[in-house]
C-alpha cells in the first residue's frame, strides 16, 4: 500500500529525530520543509563557523581529479571519502544499480578517484530510504579522510537539533551512540539518548555545551572543542531557521579536533523569505515531476495506490473524503487540496494530475464553500471538463455550502458524465453505485 | 454564555485595511459582531468600513475596550502582532495567519506564558459562537444557536461538521478551531476544558486528524474531568503514515498518532467515535437521545 506515498513522505522527512521526540501531523509531511543535500548543509553550518569533513561537490567525472588535488592541497588529506548526494539517508548501505558500488566509498590515494567516482556518479543508488526505486546521483561530494592517521583514537557521537512540539522550544538531542541508526539506538538504548532544552528566552547557554560535551565523555581540549562545536551548531539552527540538523557522526579526531562528518539539514519553507540565498540550493530534480507540477500550480498533491481520485478544499476534510472512499468500497487513489480558490484553471491542472493515473476509475470531487461560491465551482469543473475534453471516468461533484442549491442544477443540467451530491452520505453513495459497482 | 467570544466582546481586526482583513471584517460586522475599530500601523485616525483605525493595539484598548482580537497580519509580522496584542491588553487572540515561520512561534510562546492572555491559532479559521460573534472565517450562515460545542484542527472539516449539527437540529454554542501548527496557543484539551465548563454547552464534537497527540491528551482528560457526552472523529484512517511508526514510536507514545490508534484511545476514554465523516451530526443527536 501507498508505495509512492511512503516515498514522497520519507523523502522529505528523511530524517527521523521528529520521531523520537514528537510525531508531525499530515499536513505537515506534505508541505513547509525544505531538505538540502550533505554539501550544501555544511556549507550553511561552515558559514556560521561549525568545523565540517572539508569536501568538494563534482557533476562531472572530468573534474573529480583535479578536485580532489585541489583538496590534498587545502586539508592534506591521502584518501578521499566519495559520498554520493542525494535526498535519502543510507547512503553508505545502499547500491549503485548499475555499478555495484555503495553510495559513499573510499579512494585509497588520488589514483582511485576516478574509478570510484564513476561508480556513483550518474548511476541509480537504491537505499533503505528510497524505497526500492534508484535515485539518480546528479553530484557526488569527494571529503577529506577525517579518521586518518588513527582511525581507534577517533569517537563518533550523534547530535540533533529539533523543536519539541510538547514544550514549544528546541532541544539539542545527543549520544555517544555517533554513526549508528538513531532509532535503533532509541528502541535498544533510550538511557544513550540525552536531550536539552533551550529557554528561548536566553538562548543557548555555555554550561548547556558543556554538560553535552561531558555526558559524551569528553575532556581536556576535546571537551573545550565540542563545547564550542555545540555553540555554533545551536546558533547556526537559530540563523538559517532550519527545521531540523542531523549531525550523524560528529567526530572527535585523534588530534581532539570535532568535526561535522555528515550534516542533514531541512530549513522551515515558511522562513525562507529571510534567506534568499538559501532559495537557490532547492533541488526540484530530487521530487517528483507530478509534485512539482502540482506545487506549481497551487495544489497539496500526494499519489497513492488506489482507484477513486479526489479533489476536495482543505486538508482535513480531504483526508476524510479518502476516509468515506474507503468505507464505500473503494481506495482512495490520492491526496488533493485545491485550497481556498477552486476555479475552473485550477480544477482544470487538478484534473489533469489525477487523469496521469491510470488506475483512476473516477473522480469524487468535494467542496465544502464558505467563503468560495459553490455555484462558481460548479461552473468551473464544467468548463474544465470541457477544456480537458477526453475524459472517460465519471465525476461526482458534492457541493455544499454557498449556493449549493444552484451548483447541483449546473451540474446537473451539464449533460456531461458529471453527477452532482449535497450530503457526505449522498456522494458516499454515489461512489459506490457509479464507480464501483 | 458560550465560551472564548460572545455578543459582548468588543474585537479589534489587525490588519484592518489589507484585503483579507477588509473582507473578512466585513463578513464579521455583517454578522453581527461587534468590531470595534481595527490596527494598522501608519494609518491611525483613519475610518475604514465605518470604523476607526488605529496605530497600535494599546490605542484601540484604550480608546474602544477591545478585549478580542483578530490577526489577518501577512507571516512575516504575525509573531509580532500577537505579541502586540498581548501587550495591550487583548484577552482573547485569534490569530488566521497561515505560514508563520516556527522559530517566530517559539518566541510567541514564550512571550505569552505569563501573560494573561489565550491564543488561538495560528493558522486556524478562527472562533465563532452561533448567533453572537463571528471571529474568524467561518462561514456565519451555516451556523444555528444550539447546544453543541466543536473543536476541530482543520477548516472545511469544521464547516462540514457544524452543517451537519445545524441540519439535524441541534446547533451550536462555540465552534473552536485550534489550528494546525506545530505551535499553537491553545490544545484539543484546552479547548475541550473551556466547553466542558460552559453550562450551556450540552455536547462537545472533537475533530482530529493523524499526527501528534492533542488528541489522546485531551481523551485522558475526558475520561477524568467529563461530564457530557463527546463525538469525536479522526480524518487520516486511510492517508498515509508515511512514517513507519512502531520504533521510534515506542519511545514517546508516537504509536497513539494513527487514526485507528488515537481511535482506540478515544473509545477507552469514553468518546463517541464515528468511523464515518458523514455521521456526526447523527451520532451526536443519538448519543443525546434527541430524534432528527
């Protein structure tokens, strides 16, 4: 069930903290986040002075060389880490489907750049978070080899910084649990699990970095230096207006330097009017082409796996209209909040992307108005029925509200496969008696 | 009585002058509610929809009495107009704001722990008590003056279920909408309590959707501290978790944020839950004993 669905969510929820502290509601999962590739996260938190795994980002074979030269010179690394970029976690597990090779490997010496670049970049990487489907790696990012010269002096913890909706404020939560699976971590070992909570009224203060820094069993200058990591991380969350910060491994060094290995990082959409620079790192070739067509056109679309389309204003009374497809027989084919202007341009592009799936066997379409005039709806889906042309499957069309007396006679004067409902009950019915019989 | 807003309330409109606020303040006065005056910065002294305009909210408190207000304040100034509001006195805040970034809520949230002061919102159709006062969006004509309270996250779904009430007879006192923002002001409990206590209040509609736990909070309340009979519905049974539940659930009470899960707990609690959407105006008159 909902294959395509669970894979829309998960990539733009990849990061899984929100779990452990505090579900997000549906309407959350399909709007307001924005999520950024590794390269571009840590170019957010090195600009706010956190230390990151320094890297370089290549889209071309031809440049991952001369890349990574360019990075021997600034870090003096001899081995690079080539990670593929994309939206997904598991990368370092997941498979290449045409080259074999894992998502983020290592190149012993600048002589095996170019073979394991090539085995990522260009190829399809399957992870556990892509949910059976490659994602096409458009950019690999060739890091620096933190753990060298003595990978047993080095220790990984885990950090994250999110808002805990029970309290209203932000927590930074940590383990010294580093480059494990966080929520195995949670399931097996909550005692591993720390969390503190910022006063917003004073901000992040310094004996908060310092007891993470010791509950992570730091001292001497580690502990000095995981005290000013936390510092700056917290005050980079703060500045960018991110959502959420995944840290996944922080690395203390052997030369008790900590460091950033990974970085995810998802920015709240509704603050992206203060940072416009941030506007350009958005990556539309990382969501599906039907969202980002729906996005465009003003539309909440999600797709699912079932035989009844729908088109309805608002989303809770959306996922109730998928709610009374089911107790009628059917499935609910998708999820679709036309918002607050249902006229005929817009019912027209809503249309269309739900006709795009085959599977549709007809459309319920349902419109609570209050402010919008129901009647003008009605006019609207007739004139896109028209405009589309082609369409094979029936509509019912429940309007209710605002002139819904009027709407039902548009309708049902149309002379068009459209069937008009008042009540919930009156289109539940009609979905059985017109779709599914 | 009715709860949160009544004929009484003298409510003030911040962002008065801009196009959503005119309209709505418009469909507010033709209602009946008493708008007295509304808020726009810079245009103090001015008369808008027969109405004075002023610079700040402290003005209008002191100048009309405002004890209500209500925010059509675009994203990137709404923190600051709640915090206004609270500041000047405003007991009652509405705010139908969509799209506040979350750290501004942070602060908000912050600002009015220890102010005397509600918040309702943001991004919520607002608060409307049949035949008194409309504060908010909600279309007034679907309303009819009864006996049944409604508290609800979502807009339509609200309209949808106020229809419902109104058709079967029965009416409304106060319908509540809470809002559907990782921060809001006030929670599913909160809102339950303040109909609970209402005396003229005999039946309470809870709306709820999947995601979070305001729900199953405010059932452990009711099954406490109820003392009349509450239909409740829960949108999201079919839409998709998306997020494989179970692990990290496990940790703090996730696995109560299904539809089915937070249905469970409901019924536990003693609500009457419809699995139907079509169905909650008939539950609530059965439930009652009242014939439609």
């Amino acid at each position: 069930m909902y294959n395509n669905c669970e894979l829309i969510v998960q990539k733009k929820y990849e990061i899984r903290p929100d779990k452990i502290i505090t579900n997000i509601t549906f309407e959350e999962t399909i709007k307001s986040v924005m999520n950024l590739h590794e390269y571009q996260g840590k170019e957010i938190l090195k600009s706010y002075g956190v230390p990151v795994q320094e890297g370089i980002v290549v889209d071309n074979i031809d440049n991952a060389e001369a890349a990574a030269k360019e990075l021997t010179e600034k870090t003096g690394t001899g081995w690079y880490v080539v990670k593929a970029q994309i939206h997904a976690g598991g990368r370092g597990k997941g498979t290449c489907e045409e080259s074999g090779s894992h998502g983020v490997v290592i190149a012993k010496g600048l002589g095996e750049v170019n073979e394991k670049v090539k085995g990522i970049l260009g190829n399809h990487l399957t992870t556990l978070q892509t949910n059976g489907v490659g994602k096409k790696v458009n950019k690999v990012l060739i890091a620096e080899d933190v753990y060298a010269p003595d990978f047993d002096k080095c220790d990984e913890f885990y950090m994250s910084v999110l808002l805990n909706r029970e309290t209203g404020r932000n927590i930074i939560m940590y383990s010294t649990e580093g480059g494990m699976n966080i929520e195995d971590v949670a399931e097996n070992t909550p005692h591993l699990i720390h969390k503190e909570e910022i006063d917003p009224k004073v901000g992040i203060q310094g004996f908060q970095c310092r007891k993470i820094a010791f509950n992570l069993g730091l001292t001497g200058t580690a502990m000095k230096n995981m005290t000013k990591f936390v510092k700056a991380l917290y005050t980079a969350y703060e500045g960018c207006d991110a959502s959420m910060f995944e840290i996944n491994p922080v690395l203390k060094d052997c030369e008790d330097r900590i460091k950033a290995v990974d970085a995810k990082v998802t920015l709240d959409d509704n603050a992206l009017y203060r940072h416009p620079n941030y506007e350009a790192m958005r990556d539309t070739s990382e969501e599906n082409p039907i969202d980002v067509e729906a996005k465009e056109a003003g539309l909440n679309y999600v797709n699912l796996d079932g035989n009844v389309g729908c088109m309805v204003n608002g989303a809770g009374l959306a996922m109730s209209t998928m709610d009374i497809i089911k107790l009628s027989g059917g499935e609910p084919a998708n999820f679709l909040d036309v918002g607050g202007t249902a006229d005929a341009e817009r019912v027209a592009k809503a249309f269309n992307i739900i006709l795009k799936d085959e599977n549709v066997k007809g459309i319920l379409v349902n419109i609570f108005g209050g402010i919008v005039r129901c009647d003008r709806v009605a006019n609207g889906v007739v004139q896109a029925y028209k405009t589309i042309g082609n369409i094979k499957v029936p509509i019912i069309v429940r309007l209710q509200g605002t002139n819904a007396v009027e709407a039902k006679e548009i309708i049902d004067n149309s002379g068009l496969n459209v069937y008009s409902a008042i009540t919930l009950q009156d289109a539940a019915d009609r979905v059985k008696e017109l779709i599914l019989n | 009585m009715s709860v949160l807003v009544n004929k009484d309330s003298k409510v003030i409109v911040q962002g008065f002058t801009g196009s959503e606020g005119s309209f709505h303040a418009g469909q507010m006065i033709e209602y009946g509610t008493n708008v007295v005056g509304g808020v726009t910065p810079g245009k103090g002294g001015q008369t808008h929809l027969d109405k004075p305009v002023f610079n700040t909210v402290s003005e209008a408190v002191a100048k009309t009495g405002a004890d209500v207000s209500i925010l059509f304040v675009p994203p990137a100034f709404a923190a600051d107009a709640i915090m206004e509001a609270a500041e000047g006195g405003i007991k009652v805040i509405v705010c139908i704001t969509e799209g506040i970034p979350v750290a501004d809520m942070v602060k908000v949230k912050e600002y009015l722990c220890d102010k005397d002061t509600t918040l309702i919102g943001p991004n919520c159709p607002g608060v409307m008590t049949a035949g008194e006062a409309k504060v908010g969006i909600m279309p007034g004509f679907i309303f009819n003056k009864g006996t049944i309270g409604i508290v609800s996250k979502s807009g339509t779904l609200t309209y949808e279920a106020v229809d419902q009430i109104t058709k079967i007879g029965l009416g409304q006192t106060t319908a509540i909408g809470i809002g559907g923002d990782p921060i809001i002001g006030t929670t599913t409990k909160d809102a339950v309590k303040l109909l609970m206590n209402d005396p003229e209040t005999e039946g309470i509609i809870m709306i709820g959707e999947i995601g979070g736990n305001l729900e199953a909070e405010a059932g452990k309340w009711i099954k406490e501290n109820g003392t009349k009979p509450v239909v409740a519905f829960i949108a999201g049974e079919t839409a998709p978790a998306g997020r494989t539940m179970g692990h990290a659930g496990a940790i703090v009470g996730g696995h109560d944020d299904t539809a089915a899960a937070k249905k469970a707990i409901l019924r536990s609690c003693g609500v009457h839950v419809v699995d139907s959407p079509a169905e909650i105006g008939k539950k609530m008159a059965e439930v009652l004993g009242v014939t439609a």
